[in-house]
C-alpha cells in the first residue's frame, strides 16, 4: 500500500493492487458517519466497435446499458438494491459513455457491502429469462429519453458538432437496437470489459484503509478470472468543420431552449496540460455567463431568459464550449449570446475572484465522501490518476494564460440549436 498526497489540501488517499489487476483507491474521512463504494469498469456506452486479437466485434449501441440492468439482477430476477437495503445501505448502478459504476451508501459495515458488491458483479449467471423481462423496462426508458427535451438537446447538439465521434448518439439506445440487442451481446461485453485488469475501486469516508485493503485483497484472492483479452477502439479521424449550424426540434418542454455551442480543437490553442485549459475555459464562461456576471443580470432583469448556463466539455481532441437559456424569446436571445461569445471579457479582479470561489469549493468538496468518490472515479478514467495538483494549477493559472487561450478559440464553428415546446395536438 502507499500513499497519493493530495497537494495543497491536505488530503491522501490510499492505493493497492490486487494480484488480479484490480486497483484499490481509499480516502478517509473521520468526521463523517457515512462511506461510499464505487466499482467502475473502462467500458461504457460508446464503446459499440471494438478489436480483440486482430478480430474485430460489434455491439448494438444500448449494450452497456442493458448490461447494467442485468447486472443489477439476481439469478432469480430480484432488484440487487434489496440486499443492499438488508444491509441498510443503498446503492445504484449507471452507464456513462466511457465507464459503468456500481456503487453503494452506508453507514454500517462497510466489508459486508464490498463482500456484496465484489461478489454480485464480478461474478455472473446470465439466465436468459431474466434478460427478455428487463427488455420492456429498458425499452420504456428509451421511450421516455426520447422525449426528453435535455437528452434530445445534447446528442442533437452533438450530432451537429461532430461527423464521427460516437457521442452522437444515445448511450441507451434507440427502441430498434434495443430490440436487437441479444444474450451474445451481454456476454461479450461482459467478456471484455468486466475484468479486474479493466476496472478499480474507490472507497471514500469513515474507513479504516488498512481493513478496507485487505479484504478486498483476501475477496480478489478467492477469484478466478481468465486471461483479460484487452480490447482495440477506433481511431475516429474528426475534421475541425461542423456538421450544421443551426437546428430545431421539438420537445416536451414547458418553453423553448437554446443553446449555442462552440466546438474548438485542442490543438489550436496554446500548448498546456489537458486541466489548466479546461479549468480557463471554465473560469471565463463563469466570469462572463455564471451567477454574478452583469451580462446574466442584464438577460434576467430584461427578462430576455429565465435561466442562463454555461459547461465546457472535453471530446476527445476538441473542446465544447457551450451557453444555454430558458427563454420565451429563443429568435431575440441566440444572436445576443452568440456576440457575447464571439466577444469574451477578461477581467482581471474578476477573474482572481473566481479562482479563489474554484480553490475553496476544491477545498470544501472534500467534507463529502460521495462527491470525493464521483471526482475520484473521474479523474481516473480521463486521466488514469487521482489528479494531485489541482490547486497548484488554479494557484498558477495568469491573465496572461487566460487571454492567450481566449484570443486562440476560433469561433467560426459554432452551432446554434433550439429546443421549441411541442404544437397542440402533437
């Protein structure tokens, strides 16, 4: 076991690996009552193309989220949750597009709810019933996605941005690929991406880390695996351009939506660490979109937009900017925030502001043991560590980094897209 120091928090965290390939990574947190585990696998919904041993597979998009579902299972289609609750804890499952996490919460007996987690979802029975009664639940929810005006927003906007990047298209699965999808499918995923070698496990909270590690090492030990098959994905080739630069749909939403989203290769800005380029980007939509912007005030005061908000987004090799509104106004609004985009403010004593609001909810984050869980587990599949630096690299961001990045976003490929209420009788 050793220890990742967290620098300039004065926090750490424990690591260990088990013979098997699976890395254990424990944070300690006394003065809390509660604890959370987090099982994660490399492997998520975008992951529908693949290469093993020079052959290449193929899965229905919505795989990995049926899987999920399954996995939540007992042999004799029971919910999974029920044992946890037995325990008096809870848990929950989800599918993202590049990682699938099985968690618990919990106040008591932490090793019996690892012994369950470990054993319920490293080790499974596919019973064939069980698979063709979870299909109408998850063809529903596929259903119900599809009108939903915000999912409908985000792989539409991405279908507008990107020509090949799966991101295009729903991690559920539309209701024919949710059809197609087989017990074949199910166990092939399994195969390849539920391996110790191709996941880990953070534990967060009131542990002991010492206890923690040498149970799940003694659990691993019990356990045979076969030989992990590493899977190969495609190397997707993304031209700069987008595919469209406006569109509009129609939703179940109460009143319109628009969003304007701006797609910027990393590579056109200045050459910086992955973190420091995302966290100035998020540091000038905030400065001039976020809560205490005049620009905000200015919209909601006119009572241009009801609601204004701001994400950046790594894809890849592009950045996402994007700005967002709730407005009665969809026509007058977009062009004001597409030149308030096109004309970014950098303040300097705002800007410091914001650096030290970043520091301290860095800082305060760590009072949760669920949140320290969810950033661990994604820090680790973007960047293959527990970032250690954070601070440092708030602390060390300049103007000068802030404007150089600013003045290199080209702003030439911007989408703008609508989210319209759906007509009477639709």
């Amino acid at each position: 076991m050793r220890e990742i120091v967290l620098k300039g928090v004065g926090e750490k965290v424990y690591y260990d690996q088990c013979d098997n390939g699976l890395k254990i990574y424990v944070w300690v947190n006394e003065k809390v009552n509660t604890f959370k585990g987090s099982l994660v696998f490399l492997g998520g919904a975008e992951n529908t193309e693949f290469t093993v041993n020079s052959k290449k597979y193929s899965v229905p998009s919505g795989t990995a989220h049926y899987l999920e579902h399954i996995m939540c299972k007992n042999d004799d289609g029971s919910s999974l949750l029920g044992n946890f609750n037995q325990l008096n804890s809870y848990s929950n499952a989800a599918t993202y597009a590049d990682k699938t996490a099985y968690e618990f919460v919990g106040t008591t007996n932490i090793l019996g709810n690892l012994e369950l987690l470990l054993d319920s979802i490293q080790t499974k029975n596919f019973v064939l019933d069980c698979i063709e009664t979870e299909r109408g639940p998850i063809l529903e929810e596929a259903r119900m996605q599809e009108d939903n005006g915000d999912r409908l927003a985000y792989y539409g906007i991405n279908s507008c941005l990107f020509f090949h990047y799966p991101n295009r298209v729903s991690g559920v699965g539309t209701t024919s690929d949710i059809e197609r999808i087989s017990l074949q499918d199910l166990k092939l995923f399994y195969e390849f991406f539920y391996h110790p070698l191709n996941s880990f496990l953070v534990v967060t909270g009131n542990v002991n880390p010492l206890e923690v590690i040498h149970f799940v090492k003694e659990n691993q030990k019990k356990k045979k695996f076969p030989v992990w098959k590493k899977p190969c994905f495609p190397k997707y080739v993304e031209p700069k351009k987008i595919v469209c630069e406006h569109k509009e749909i129609q939703a179940n939403v109460e009143l319109p939506k628009v969003y304007v989203s701006v797609k910027v290769p990393i590579s056109s800005l200045p050459k910086k660490n992955i973190v420091t380029l995302l966290s100035i980007l998020q540091l000038v939509l905030i400065s001039n979109f976020g809560s205490t912007s005049l620009f905000r005030e200015e919209m909601i005061e006119k009572k241009l937009v009801l609601t204004l908000n701001t994400s950046v987004e790594w894809e890849r090799k592009y950045f996402v900017l994007k700005v967002w509104a709730k407005t009665k106004y969809p026509l007058e609004v977009l062009p004001i925030l597409k030149e308030k985009l096109k004309n970014l403010d950098v303040y300097e004593n705002d800007i410091f502001r914001k650096i030290k609001s970043e520091i301290a909810n860095l800082v305060l984050g760590y009072e949760d043991p669920e949140y320290v869980n969810d950033i661990f587990a994604y820090m680790i599949v973007k960047y293959g560590k527990i970032l250690t630096n954070e601070k440092e690299i708030l602390e060390g961001i300049t103007i000068k980094d802030i404007l150089d990045v600013v003045q290199k976003i080209p702003m030439d490929k911007m989408n703008t897209f609508v989210v319209n209420p759906l007509k009477k009788g639709d």
